[in-house]
C-alpha cells in the first residue's frame, strides 16, 4: 500500500486540477452565452441579403452568374471550420473523422480536393493530413471579424471562377443545443437552387449601377456571410463542447478524490494500528 | 402624422438599426440618395459615407457611418447591408495574397517563427487600412 503522504500529494493535485476545469467550465458557459447571441445576430442579414438575390433572380432569369452554374465536379474546394484552441472534447475530432470519410469517397471517385482552413486545429490536422492547403485563416478570437475571413474566402472564390475547383463546400459544427453539435457540410457554391425562396410580391427593381455589377457584388458577400455566420456558429459550437467537457472533468476528478480519499484513510488507520500493537508487544516484553 | 418608411440597418455580425423613419439618406455610388415613403424600388451599391436616418420625432437625425454595402429599397421597407470592413477591390486582393501567403508559409515550413509572420501580416494590413483611407479621404475632398 503506497504511503499516506504520497497518497495526500496525489490528493492535492488532483484538487488543484479540479479547480482549473471548474473555472474553465464556468468561462465556457458565459462564453457561450454571448456565442450564442452572436449566433443570432448574424441571422438578419443573410436572411435579408437572400431575399434580395431572390429578388433578383426573379427579375432576371436570363442572366446566370458563374456562382449559380453547376459544372461536372473534378476538383472541391473545402472550407473547414475548426476551433483554435482543444479542450473542448471530440468537437474538432469528429468533424475531421465524419469529413475524412467524405473525403475517402472523393479519393474513389477520382475527385480531386483543397482546402481552405480556418482555426489551428483544422491547419495541423490537415497540415499533417498533407492535404493542399490554399488558405488558411487562424487566431480569430472569441469574437470573429468578416475582414478577417475576406482573404481567405476570395482566394476560394477566385479559384472557382478560374475553373480551377467545380465545388466549394463548407464543414462546420451545427449548434443544436448545448449537449450537441453535429458535424454539417454544406455546398456552399454553386449556390443551391433551394436559396430563391419564393416570392409573395413581385416587382422589378432599378439597379445602379447595372443588375449584373450588383448581383456580383452581392454573391461574394452572401458567400462570405455564410461563412461568418459557420464560424460564429462553430464558436458557439467550441465554448458548449468546451463546457460539457470541462464538467464531466471536474466530476471524474470529484470521483477520484472521493476514492483516494478513502485509501488514504485506510492506509492511515492500518498505520495507527500497526503503532498500537509494537507499543503493546514492546510494553508485553518488557 | 406623417407618412413612414421601415428602415433596417444590418451587417454581418449584427443589427444596427431598425425602425420607423420619414427620410433616409445614404452614399449610393453613383450619388447621394435621399429616400421618401413610397420610393421606387432600388438595388444600389453603397461607398464608403454616412448613412442618415430622420426619425421624424427626435430633432436630430440619427447617423450610421457605413464603409460601403448595398442598398436596397422596396416601397416601404428600405434594407442597407452595410460592410463592416473598409472594402475595396485591391484591399481584397491583398487579403486574398495575405491568406494564400500564411498558407503556403505553414505548408512548407512548420517551424517558422510563428510570432514574425503574425506581425508581417499585420503590418501588411495596417499598410493596406492605411491606403484605403488615404484615398476615401482623397475621394471626400475632390
């Protein structure tokens, strides 16, 4: 049986670590509540850029941008969303696994793939994968700014109106709840046909400076804020996994005290015994 | 009471503003546009400037600087997505070679003094910032 002391020792740390998840469980939870509300600030505008292309797309049937054209798919650009930082439990692992076996079929298929990363987790894994990186954008922050995915995001589009990739996709955690996130990819260009939304009035506009420079411009934001809004989602994603995560910690470190607990208090009444009976054999002799 | 027109302002990491107005102007790119209950419809692109909302029942008219965005009007809702990024075609070109750069630099040498490239970039944004409000600066006075 290990001694008292080494057995109090490991007590100690132990509590020591239990302090730190505790604390981070709780910077998790407030994060996540401020993530969230985030979340639901973003909603607005893609909702209302959406209709506005609706709007367009009505008005203009004839007029098909290279966004909006499906072409046979040879090569996919990838964007991954992935956390900066880990402790936060299988969140990044299992968005890698479920995109790996997607990325598999490709590979059957024949199909060929770059990516574009966002977040230190998604850069070393792929880093490492050896997959071809062609943009990357990392330490966001807790709270991510659009100019600082601009970059990143253009480099994929100019890619795709080179013809260089025939998909862009976009992998990220759904915020459910705060229990679970669930991997989600989703093809982010050619815009899907399920984005026009129908109409209930209709009416042309006028455009200025013309329909096409408008409708351009307002493509590449609509794609740029749907990966803000990915990236505010899967950081809200982060701070909830990081939450559960850093509970079931501190509740595994509260079982383990609780056991060495009581070896510790065996360990110190056998010593107490064994104490008695030498002074009672030793008083017995004499 | 007079007649008026719904108004929301709205970026990509939030709402800015919204509610009822009797006027609102904005920095369409052809021109200043000054927008009534019952404008016609309009899809615009916004420069860089103010965008000013007149409430009706406060004396002073609310402003909103936007870096540009589009405008979009309907009879009686008027829609600005403003940007919250100073745009501008080069500036976007930049971040794009930015992004590219910090890609390939990860590829091919991991162990690259990570603090230097961070500080690159950001100098390289900075210059970039600092050009693009040069010439909006430049544009106001001509």
């Amino acid at each position: 049986m290990a001694g008292a002391k080494e057995i109090r020792t490991q007590i100690g740390s132990i509590k020591n670590t239990s302090k730190i998840t505790k604390a981070m469980e709780m910077v998790a939870a407030s994060k996540m509540r401020k993530a969230q509300s985030r979340m639901a600030a973003t909603r607005p505008y893609a909702d209302k850029m959406r209709n506005v292309i609706g709007h367009l797309f009505h008005a203009h049937p004839e007029y098909k941008h290279t966004f909006m054209i499906e072409r046979e798919v040879k090569r996919i650009g990838y964007i991954i969303v992935s956390s900066d930082r880990g402790l936060c439990g299988g969140l990044n692992n299992n968005l890698f696994r479920r995109l790996f076996k997607e990325l598999q079929e490709h590979r059957d298929a024949g199909i060929e793939v770059d990516f574009c990363t966002i977040g230190n987790k998604a850069l070393g894994f792929f880093g490492r994968f050896g997959g071809n990186i062609v943009s990357q954008a990392v330490h966001l922050g807790d709270t991510p700014h659009i100019e600082n995915l601009i970059g990143t995001v253009k480099v994929m589009l100019d890619a795709y109106a080179d013809g260089k990739i025939d998909r862009i996709s976009i992998a990220y955690n759904h915020f459910v709840n705060t229990m679970t996130q669930s991997p989600t990819f989703e093809q982010l260009v050619p815009i899907p046909s399920t984005a026009e939304e129908e109409l209930k009035h209709h009416w042309d506009y006028i455009y200025e400076p013309g329909s096409k420079e408008v409708l351009d411009n307002l493509l590449g934001r609509y794609v740029e804020s749907l990966v803000y809004q990915a990236v505010v989602e899967n950081g809200a994603c982060e701070q909830s996994a990081r939450m559960v995560a850093m509970k079931s910690a501190s509740d595994n470190a509260g079982e383990l005290i609780d056991e060495l607990q009581l070896i510790y208090n065996k360990a110190r009444q056998a010593a107490i015994t064994q104490e008695i009976s030498e002074i009672v054999g030793g008083a017995a002799a004499v | 009471m007079a007649m008026t027109i719904h108004v929301d302002i709205v970026s990509a990491e939030g709402e800015i503003f919204s509610g009822l107005a009797e006027m609102v102007y904005a920095p369409a790119v052809m021109g200043e546009v000054g927008i009534a209950p019952r404008h016609t419809p309009l899809v615009t692109q916004l420069k860089p400037g103010e965008v000013r909302v007149d409430t009706g029942n406060s004396k002073e008219m609310q402003h909103f600087y936007v870096s540009g965005g589009i405008l979009e009007i309907q009879p009686h809702i008027v829609t600005v997505l403003a940007d919250t990024a100073i745009r501008a075609v080069d500036l976007d070109e930049a971040a794009a070679q930015e992004a590219k750069r910090r890609a390939e630099d990860a590829m091919s040498d991991r162990s690259a003094e990570f603090e230097y490239a961070k500080a690159q970039s950001e100098l390289a944004e900075a210059v970039a910032q600092l050009r693009a409000i040069d010439r909006i600066r430049k544009g106001k006075r001509s």
